[in-house]
C-alpha cells in the first residue's frame, strides 16, 4: 500500500521526478502478465488476481490521498492518470483472456478440471475483479463529475487551476474541464462499467452463442476431422482473437497517451528521471528528519557552568575559562598568583 500511496503522485510536483520508475513498473507488469497469459492459459487467473490487486491499492490510496490530504494533495492529473493506468487493467483482463479451446486443452494436458486452469471457475478471480470494478466506477465518476473542482473539497470554488491541465487525444490538447470531454469520458465509463460486471456472469460464450449457432448452420459434422477443434470453437477462438488485438492496441494507445499527457503538463520536465535510488534516500532523509527533534536543554546550577559556550535555554551566558599566565601552583600548596583569581571567577550577566 506504501508503493501504491507514492505511485498515485506520478505526474509532476512532489514526486514527479520518479514517477517514470512507478508507470514504467505497471506497465511491464501489465505486458508481461498478458503475453505469460496467452502462452500459458492456465496462469491467467493468477495475473488477473495480480492485475486487479495492484489496480485496487492504486485506486484505495488515491481515495485516502484524496479524502484525507489538503486541498490539491492530489491533483486533477494525478486523479487523470490513476484513472488511465487502471483503465489498463480491464484491457489487461480482456486480451488476455484465454479462449475456451485453449482452456479445455491445458485442462487435457494437467488431465484436471482446475479453477486456477479455467479462469471462469475461479472465485477468487471474480471477487478481486467484482471489488475492482466497483472501486474503479466510483472513482471515474468521481472525477469526471466535476473535473474543474476536483481536489479542493469546496475550499477554493473559484480557482480555475484545473482549466491548466490539459489531455492529449490523438495528437490534440484538450482541457481536462471541457464539457465535452466530461460527456465523453461518463459515457466511456458508464460502457465500460457495464460490460465488466456483465462479463463477471456473462461469458462470451453465452454471450455469443445464438450468433455462433447460426454460423454454425450448413456445417456438416460428419465431413469434420475428429482431431481438429469443434467448429464453435473455431468461431470463438476467431472472436477471442479479434477482441484481444483490439484490446491490445488499446492497452498500447492509453500507454502513450498517458505519457504524453504526463508530459504535456509537466512543466518542470521531471517526470521522466530516473532516480529511483535518489528517490529512496530522499524519503529516508525527510522521514529522519521529522524525527529528529532537538534533544531537551536543562538549566545548569549557578557555579556550574560549561565552559564550552552558550546554551540555548540558558538565561545566563558562560564566560569562558581565562587562560592562565601564571606558572603552575608549586608542589608546597602555595598557589600561582593568578590561581585564586581564576578558581574564583564567576559569570557575570
């Protein structure tokens, strides 16, 4: 949750000059997790899991980041590109979803029925994707709202600092406050949240399956070799293929137009340093910092008095030690001439 708290401050200010480090993670994780997934498809409901775990950390820190923090802790484009990189993790799940041929055939080669090999019999999976989905709706709406108070929490009404903050689409500046946009953006989520809860009861399948039927029909089963997959999973691994290229390209679409909205706004150019070791000693230096308090001053007693300077909490300045000019005391007892005179100096005020 730490990293997550830090990853939602990925666009400029604060912690602007590591965010590349934070994006450049996710989206690894996210392109591995998808090619693993359609090479073997009997891990993807453990990437899903992964996926959507990451997604939810990112989103619940940006809520306490945003609900708890002073105004403008969390900025309209901070909230912009949690909201893209999250967007990815429903990209993620729909391209690399195996298809049902691909299942049944890993399914053969373990010779198990396993949840973990059909990702559609994977409770753990629906109940991350389920929580996902609801906390990724609540935040778009949130945002897209009212995008031009977004962070202030009606303290500032009238600040039009969020009329600065600009998205790039398809090479073009668009204001993150245009009406248009906003429209755009509730439809987009409205859509989105839609097919998501219905894909967690729907399958494609079932879905699809009238449509398959009737591309079905003039087959003649007979004619068909029994080796090769039946013909509606010919179809469907036609569909799944199709769905997952759109997918993919859209995954790599919202991967450059974050960036280049990061980019479009970071006016300081220090979203693309890579230091995350700086970055590391910097938090450790401000955590010990606040932690370091001065240690507690107590008055000394008249006659004590240090000699090595003044105190902060002292009201009596010190006076130094004078030097002595005079030869050492002799053995006899009989002090120097200026002995007693040092022995018995006092502070003065």
């Amino acid at each position: 949750m730490l990293m997550a708290h830090y990853a939602v401050l990925i666009s400029t200010g604060r912690y602007g000059y590591w965010g590349v480090v934070v994006r450049v993670a996710l989206y690894v994780q996210i392109l591995l997790g998808w090619v693993v997934s359609l090479r073997w498809p009997e891990t993807f409901a453990k990437n899903a899991r992964a996926a959507y775990m990451t997604a939810i950390a990112l989103i619940i820190a940006a809520i306490i980041q945003n609900q708890t923090q002073n105004p403008q802790d969390l900025s309209l484009l901070d909230a912009i590109v949690v909201s893209m990189i999250t967007t990815m993790m429903i990209t993620f799940a729909i391209s690399s979803s195996p298809t049902r041929s691909a299942v049944n055939k890993a399914q053969e080669e373990a010779n198990t029925e396993s949840e973990e090999i059909d990702p559609n019999a994977s409770f753990s999976r629906f109940l991350t994707q389920f929580a996902f989905v609801g906390l990724w709706a609540g935040w778009c709406f949130n945002l897209w709202q009212d995008p031009l108070h977004f962070g202030f929490k009606g303290v500032l009404p009238d600040c039009n600092v969020n009329e600065n903050v600009y998205i790039v689409l398809f090479g073009q500046d668009i204001r993150a406050t245009d009406e248009r946009l906003r429209t755009a953006a509730l439809v987009f989520i409205s859509f989105g949240t839609l097919f998501a809860f219905g894909s967690l009861w729907i399958s494609l399948e079932t879905l699809l399956g009238p449509f398959v039927r009737l591309l079905r029909r003039g087959v003649d089963a007979t004619t068909r070799d029994p080796n090769e997959p039946a013909p509606e999973d010919i179809i469907m691994t036609f569909i799944r293929r199709g769905l997952q290229a759109l997918s993919f390209a859209t995954l790599i679409f919202l991967i450059v137009e974050t960036e280049m909205t990061i980019k479009r706004n970071d006016t300081e150019h220090s979203s693309n340093d890579w230091s995350y070791g700086q970055t590391i000693a910097k938090e450790e230096e401000e955590s010990s910092g606040k932690a370091q308090f001065p240690l507690a001053q107590f008055p000394t007693l008249p006659g004590n008095q240090p000699t090595t300077g003044p105190m902060p909490h002292s009201p009596v300045p010190p006076s130094p030690m004078p030097p002595s000019p005079s030869p050492a005391p002799s053995h006899t007892g009989v002090p120097g001439p200026n002995t007693a005179e040092a022995g018995t100096s006092t502070a003065k005020p």
